[in-house]
C-alpha cells in the first residue's frame, strides 16, 4: 500500500526539492481526554505543478485536517512537507503567513465570508493583506465577481445572497490573488447541481490556465472533475483508480 502512493511518479524521479509539493509520512494527532486521537496517519503525496487532484473520503476522514496542513494553516505533528522547494517545518509564522496570502487561495467548507462587508469588499480582502493599491483591488475584485457570474450582486452582503452566491464570491475571494495553488473544501457542498456544475467547469478553466488545484469532497460525481483522485479513509490516503468504478 504505502508504495503505492509513489507510483505514479517512479518514471519521473526528481529532486524532492524541485517537486511542487511533497509529504512524506504525514502524522497529525489531536489530544482527546487523556489519548492522543491519530487523524491522519503516515500520508505519502506528491504534487506536480499544474494537477488537479481530488481528495476524496467520507465525515470525518481527516480532508480538512489535511487541507489545512497543505495551505499552511496547521502543522503536522510529525513528517516531512515541502512546498515549492520550501521544508515547511523550517519556515517562521511571517514566511507561513506570507504563502498563505500570496500563493495558496482557500475555499473553506463553509464559505466564511465577512457579514460585514459586501460581496465586493470580500473578495478584495486578501488583497488588502497582499499590499494592493485599492484601485487595483477594486478592479480585480469586480473581473473575478464578473468571472464567477455576480456582476449584478458586487455590493450585496452576504446576508443578502443565497448560499450559492456566497460560495462563488468564496471562490472569487480564493481566486483574485492569483494563487498557484487553489485549494478547495468540498467547494459544491452547499451547492445544487447546475451552480455546482458551473463551478466545476470554472476549475476545469481554472486549471487550463496552469493553477494547481486540490479539490477536498466526499462526493465521488464531483471528484471525477478532477484528472487525479487519492482516498482518505480514516487518515490513511490510498491512489484512486479510477474514480467510475470506486
Ligand atoms: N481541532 C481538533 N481537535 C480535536 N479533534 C479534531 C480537531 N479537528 C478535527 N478533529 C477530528 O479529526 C477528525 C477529522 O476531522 P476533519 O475535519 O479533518 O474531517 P473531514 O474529513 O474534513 O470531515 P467532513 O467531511 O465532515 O468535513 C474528526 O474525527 C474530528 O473530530
Ligand atoms: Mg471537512
């Protein structure tokens, strides 16, 4: 099994530090009452600039657990994680703090908007944290609205948009930064299928363009999107076949 992983990538061998992204044996405990709970248990990954993967597995499996490792926003307890040539355990919080802002787009399970701020303000946010002139700000943050179908909502606030509204101005928040690397939680969950397959087909163009992405669902119909699917079943991660026949 654990060689398995690695497959895929025998007929390429390269520098681990030329890879976009590679874990190796990937352990993340949380303390439960006096135990230690093992959610994600030995992960073997590797990431070449410009895939989109899926990570498919059922409540509870460990995904967004994983997710946040691989955009920097938690660390693993134990094991190995490199990212664009970086060992991520060397890093300082301000270098992590600057990948997470410049190079990683997040779309989180829930789509974690400001209620505050309007669709528009939203998505000019992690630009703000990027040191964007605000008249650049502005007109990024209306292409995106406009690229994800919101041109006629920019100024609502989130309370004034369906749940399928609020994940697009999400994924034009997770976009307008330009990241390499888009990762996204179960991006269609709170979607029906028609906005859901319209999101879909916005990655497909998405990932045309040479954005890496990382979709995180427990939905076998929206992993197939995706050209490669890994498994994640009580944190262990297995290669996919294919994803038809899972
Ligand atoms: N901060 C935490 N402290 C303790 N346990 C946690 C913490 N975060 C997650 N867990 C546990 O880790 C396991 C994996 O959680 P995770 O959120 O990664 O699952 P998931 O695959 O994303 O599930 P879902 O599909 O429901 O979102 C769960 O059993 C959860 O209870
Ligand atoms: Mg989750």
């Amino acid at each position: 099994m654990g060689l398995f992983h690695r497959k895929a990538f025998v007929e390429e061998p390269a520098a681990v530090e030329n890879r976009f992204f590679h874990m190796e044996n990937i352990n993340k405990f949380y303390p439960m009452g006096e135990e230690q709970a093992h959610i994600l248990k030995d992960i073997n990954l590797d990431i070449r600039e410009g895939e989109y993967l899926s990570v498919l597995g059922p409540s509870g499996s460990g995904k967004s657990t994983l997710m946040n490792i691989i955009g920097c926003l938690d660390v693993a307890t134990s094991g190995r994680y490199v990212l664009h040539g970086r060992e991520i355990e060397d890093l300082t919080e301000t270098e992590l703090a600057r990948i997470r802002s410049r190079e990683v787009g997040f779309i989180f399970q829930n789509s974690q908007l400001l209620a505050r701020l309007t669709a528009r303000k939203n998505v000019e946010l992690p630009l703000i944290y990027a040191g964007v002139s605000p008249r650049e700000r502005s007109r990024r943050a209306e292409e995106m609205l406009v690229r994800v179908g919101l041109s006629d909502r920019m100024d609502h606030h989130p309370n004034q948009l369906s749940g399928g509204q609020q994940q697009r101005v999400a994924i034009a928040r997770a976009l307008v930064g330009n990241p390499t690397l888009l990762l996204a939680d179960e991006p269609t969950g709170a979607l029906d299928q028609k906005t859901g397959r319209q999101v879909m087909a916005l990655f497909q163009e998405l990932n045309a363009e040479g954005h890496t992405i990382i979709m995180i669902t427990h939905d076998m119909n929206i992993a197939a999107f995706a050209h490669r699917v890994v498994h994640i079943i009580d944190g262990e991660l297995t290669e996919g076949g294919g994803t038809n026949d899972a």
